[in-house]
C-alpha cells in the first residue's frame, strides 16, 4: 500500500503539511501528487477530491492498481507524523 498526498501549489495548508513532513524527516513515506498536473486532475477526478490536502492509498497486487481515499484515522496518523507525535498508531 502506498500513501499518498494530493497537494496544490496555491495551497497554504499542503505547504505546511509538506513543510512539517519534512522537518520530521518523513516525507519520504508518501508519493506527493500536484492537483493541477495531468496526473492529479485525473486522480482527483476518480476519487471525486473537492479539496487539498487529500491523503489517498493506492494499493497494486496482480490485477493492477486501486486507489481509495484515506479513512479519517489515516489522515489523522498523517497529521500526527508532521507534528512529530510518536507512536502513531
């Protein structure tokens, strides 16, 4: 399973979560997607995401790939990483 982050340029909320991601030194466990690139409008387009920043999970096994919004306990697990909360469960 792989997170990841619909984020946006002109987004002042992704720029502090992306910031604090990287400040803990975890950014590097999610795949970061900008909205307004040919990818992100497609994937926003999918998971009907009406606004940013969306954590989705995107799960790949032999029949492809599926992707799903994340459950409000993962987007909050997300949060928590980017203020340096321990144990995250």
């Amino acid at each position: 399973m792989e997170k990841t982050l619909i984020v946006s340029q002109d987004c002042g909320s992704c720029k502090v979560l992306l910031e604090s991601l990287k400040t803990q030194g975890v950014l590097d466990k999610y795949r970061v997607i900008d909205a307004s690139t040919p990818e992100g409008k497609d994937v926003v387009e999918k998971l009907g995401i009406t606004g940013v920043p969306e954590c989705i999970m995107i799960i790949k096994d032999q029949d492809g790939e599926m992707a799903r919004r994340c459950s409000s306990e993962e987007m909050t697990e997300v949060i928590k990483e980017a203020s340096g909360v321990k144990n995250v469960r």
